[in-house]
C-alpha cells in the first residue's frame, strides 16, 4: 500500500480525481483485430505444420506424388479448420455481450470436437506414412 500511495479505506475524492487526471482511466484498450488474411497466415506458423510441409518437399522430390498429395491435403484442411476455428473465436470476442452458457456450450462441442478429431486423423495418417522400424 504504500508504493501506491494509498491506505485501506481508500481513496478521497479529490485524491481519485487527481489520479484519473494523471494516470488516466484503469480500463484496458482494445486490442487490434486480427484480419482474416493474418488468421490463415498464423495456421502455418505452428511446429506440426512446418514438418508437414518440410515432408511435403521431401516427397515432392523423392518423386512419391501419393504421399505429396496426401501430406498437403493434411496440411490445408489443417490450416482451413484452424482458420474457421479461430475467425470464429475472433469474431464471438469482439462481441461479449452476445456471450451466454447457451452460446459457449454449442461453440465449444462443435469446435472442441471438430479439432480434437481432426487431430486423431492427422496423428493416425502420419502412423500411416511413416511406420516405425521393426526388427
């Protein structure tokens, strides 16, 4: 209390007055709205995607168009899944007042869910592709 200059009971109104002068409002300023373009960027920043896509390459150019293909379908349906994911968490943030138990229940069992599988597949795929050594 006494780095900030203040006691238990508070603080008297011309004290609050002159803080709010000098300090300014305690209120938290809006962040910057992320537009979509940076959303779908931002899907292919994370660590999973950067070694699907160095796989990727590797089998472009060991000439094995099979797994080319099924890695970069992995890859942007990946991408397109966390972008829908995230505009829409994007979007419900920027409008709190829409937010009730109602809304958060159904966004979460449709996206939780979504993602969770989508993440099993993708798991399940790479196990495919790429079989451990066996003696």
């Amino acid at each position: 209390m006494q780095e900030l200059q203040t006691r238990s009971e508070g603080l008297k109104g011309s004290e609050s007055s002159q803080r709010l002068k000098t300090y300014g409002a305690n209120i938290l300023k809006p962040k910057n709205r992320s537009d979509a373009l940076n959303i779908l960027l931002s899907q292919f920043k994370n660590l999973v995607t950067l070694i699907l896509l160095f796989a990727t390459g590797l089998f472009f150019f060991l000439h094995d168009p099979a797994d080319t293909l099924i890695i970069v379908a992995i890859v942007l349906i990946s991408s397109i899944l966390g972008f829908w994911q995230e505009k829409g968490a994007a979007d419900a943030f920027e409008k709190p007042h829409h937010w009730d138990i109602g809304f958060i229940r159904k966004f979460m069992m449709a996206f939780g869910i979504t993602s969770s599988i989508f993440d099993y597949l993708t798991f399940g795929v790479l196990l495919l592709l790429f079989p451990g050594m066996t003696e």
